[in-house]
C-alpha cells in the first residue's frame, strides 16, 4: 500500500494498488482494475458488489460502482453486466442474479434476452416457463391457470376465460 521516493514512504493513491514491496512512483502497482476499487493504500483491489459494475479502471470507492441495468445481472467483481437470459427469467435493475418467473405470471419488458419484469399472464391464457400460452380447445383460463370446460358445456374455441366455456352443449349433443 505505499511507495517511496528520496527515502519517503507514501501511501499508494486511491484508485491504484500497492501489491509489491519496492515500489518507487505513485503509480504504484497500477491501476485498479475494471470491477473493484481501490482505496488509499490498498494492497488488493476490492470487487464491486453482485448487482453493481465498475466499468472502469482506477475506481475509487464502493459507491463507484454503478447499479446493473435493468435487463441484466452481474455477479461480485462484474467490469460488464450479463444479458438476464431467456424468457422464464427476469432481472430487475441492481440484479445479481437472474429471477425464475413465477407460476402464473410471463417475463415482461425488454427483449428475449433483457426482460426487466414479470405480469400477470393475460385473461384466456396459461403460462408456462415465462410465456404466455392461448389457452387451448375445451379448456378455459383464468388467472394464468388452465382448467377443463366443465361438462355440460362446449369449450369450442381457443382463448376461453370463463367456466361458462362456448357456452352449454347444443341440444341432441354431448359435451364432456
């Protein structure tokens, strides 16, 4: 952590490190490298936090350190944020990590790979794995949940919402 010249001992400059003995010019060992900071008269470099990035060289302090963006994560020491993945995950921002979507619910905002949220699944539909699926013939689908048509009634098209399905079963007609 420090350096001498003329037989003056310094501390090494914040956003350098001092990791060897014998250093001789406020340099130091160099700079702090991408992902960590460094503080006056480190020896070693300090990793930003999981959900924050530290873009840049010769960092300073923790507050340095920017929050991931939303659609992205970054683990401990990250120079770069990682796109969330696909659709069954999210990343909010200041993510270190990526979010599974929960049941019920699709990722939402950004693209394939950047999703910032979870919703609700939309009325008539089911979801699965982050998707929103139309909810097939002879079911219904309420709440991001799919359900058989009861039997009395027609589920005769795709994308039902109500357990009134199509409506009853024709007259001189079945329905399961």
């Amino acid at each position: 952590g420090f350096f001498c010249v003329a037989g003056v001992k310094h501390r090494c400059p914040a956003g350098t490190i001092g990791n060897r003995s014998g250093l001789n010019s406020s340099v130091c060992g160099g700079p702090c490298p991408s992902g960590h900071w460094c503080a006056e008269g480190s020896t070693a470099a300090t990793p930003c936090a999981a959900g924050t990035v530290g873009r840049n060289e010769s960092l300073t302090h923790a507050t340095n350190c920017t929050p991931t963006p939303p659609g992205f994560y970054s683990a401990e020491g990250s120079a770069k944020p990682q796109p969330c993945g696909g659709v069954s995950l999210y990343c909010p921002g200041g993510s270190a990590r990526p979010l599974p979507v929960g049941s019920s619910n699709r990722s939402c905002n950004g693209s394939e790979t950047t999703r910032t949220a979870q919703c609700p699944c939309p009325s008539g539909s089911f979801c699965n794995a982050g998707l929103a699926i139309k909810c097939p013939l002879g079911f219904f689908c309420v709440a991001g949940v799919k359900h058989p048509c009861p039997a009395g009634t027609i589920g005769n098209r795709s994308g039902l919402n109500s357990s009134v399905c199509g409506g009853p079963c024709p007259s001189g007609h079945w329905c399961a």
